[in-house]
C-alpha cells in the first residue's frame, strides 16, 4: 500500500482535557487507506520541530476525507502541534505500520492510558454487538475515553487505581471475571508497557489470541533509522515497531 507525504489542512484542534487534544485533519487519500492500529507521522509545515511525531489514527471518517489523531502535550513538538489552529497545515505521512488482524469475531479490547487512542478506530471495524471493551487508568479524570466508545461496543468495563470511576484496582484484575463470563476469541491491547506484558500473559494461560501496539521514539517511521526496534522472541533479528509493528502478535515481542 503506497504511502503518502502530504500537507494537511488542520479542520479542528480541541482540547479533550488540559493536556489533551484531538486533531482533525483533511487528509481524503489517507483515510481511504487507513486501517485500524496504522499511525502518520507529522511534521510541522514550519520545519520546526526538525523530527516528526508519530501519532496513532484514532478515528477516520472517509467520507469527509479527516483523520482524528488524539495527543498528550509532553514535549517541545506536540506543545507546538497544540497550539495549531483551524486552516493551518500538518504534513502527514502515512498510513504507517501494520494494523489488527480484524478476523475475530468475540473480541475484547484492553486499553490504558493514551494508548486507548488506536482502539477507537479498531471497535469502529468490529461488531459493536460482540465487542467488549476494558479501559483503566489512575483515575476518573482520566476516563475521558468512555464517551468515544459509546455505541461500539456492546459493554464498557472501566477500572481505576483510586477507584475514583468503575472498579478500583488495575485494568489486569478486571481479566478473569471477564473472561469467565464471555468466550473470548482475540485480544487486542494497547497501553503501558507493564499492562500489555500483563495482559499478553494472561491471554497466553488462557489460550486466546493477543495482539499488543507498541509505541517507540521514530526518527524516520519508514524502517530506515532503525531507532524504534524491539526484540523478537521468535528470531535474532530485532523487529522494527515503525515497518514491522506497531501491531505486534504479543509472542512475537512479549
């Protein structure tokens, strides 16, 4: 699938919380291609930063031709990205990466923390009727995600550490209700390095397929700097997140 570097015009920048945003940009040829767990990597139209940022494709709507690509303000780079505005302009390259096998049919979806962004576009290519989602993080200000997955799933289980919102403990604990109750077919997880090493063990004693999206520091997001690659267990060779991932199956890197 050929891959496009084009200049973007930003539809929207909308803060979600203080030190969160959703970009909508216009970029039609991108999001025909797009499938879920994909990434563009953004450069500023300005040149500055020199480096661009990877950021995951949260939501396309191909009609319209946008991409929706939801960050944490962290940095020099997305600190710039943040204060963007309407009609200003992004270059996008992409879409990037490999995304989920979507052959599944009683999927549970894992997500903690910003990477329950890239799981928002995958519930939207399964069936919302068996589909269950399990999201954590440390508290109910970070539960912002909920509404986003509202109608794509057919149960939204929330876990946080204070207990602030949904069940308190971590989103690992939740597992073996959930499993018990529901005959999982795939798991799909994206978040915290702990939490994915969690979930991928737990999947593996329960004999269901897991599939995790990593996220590493990308230089050139083409497979070329080799700054973003991780061990694989099944070879010598390291795996390259940018080409190889960043969709992974978890016993390939876990």
């Amino acid at each position: 699938m050929p891959k496009i570097a084009i200049d973007t015009t930003i539809v929207e920048n909308k803060s979600i919380t203080d030190d969160v945003k959703e970009l909508i940009v216009y970029a039609p040829k991108i999001a025909q291609q797009a499938v879920p767990g994909q990434f563009v990597h953004i450069k500023i139209a300005t040149g500055e930063p020199l480096l661009r940022r990877p950021l995951s494709i949260s939501n396309v709507n191909v009609e319209a031709g946008t991409l929706s690509l939801i960050y944490r303000i962290v940095g020099k780079g997305t600190a710039y990205l943040a204060n963007l505005r309407t009609n200003d302009e992004v270059n996008c390259l992409g879409p990037l990466g490999n995304g989920f096998d979507l052959t599944c049919e009683r999927p549970l979806l894992v997500g903690g923390g910003m990477g329950t962004a890239p799981l928002i576009f995958l519930a939207q290519r399964l069936n919302p009727r068996t589909t269950t989602v399990l999201m954590g993080g440390r508290n109910k200000a970070e539960m912002f995600w909920q509404p986003m997955y509202e109608g794509l799933a057919k149960e939204i289980h929330i876990t946080t550490d204070d207990g602030s919102m949904g069940t308190k403990g971590f989103t690992v604990s939740a597992l073996p209700e959930l499993v018990k109750a529901n005959q999982f077919d795939r798991i799909f997880v994206c978040g915290p390095h702990v939490m994915m090493e969690a979930v991928a063990k737990f999947a593996k004693e329960h004999e269901i397929p897991c599939q995790v999206s990593l996220e590493k520091y990308m230089a050139c997001g083409i497979g070329a700097c080799l700054s973003c690659t991780c061990v694989n267990k099944l070879g010598d060779k390291r795996k390259k997140v940018c080409t190889d991932g960043p969709v992974f199956w978890a016993e390939e890197v876990l």
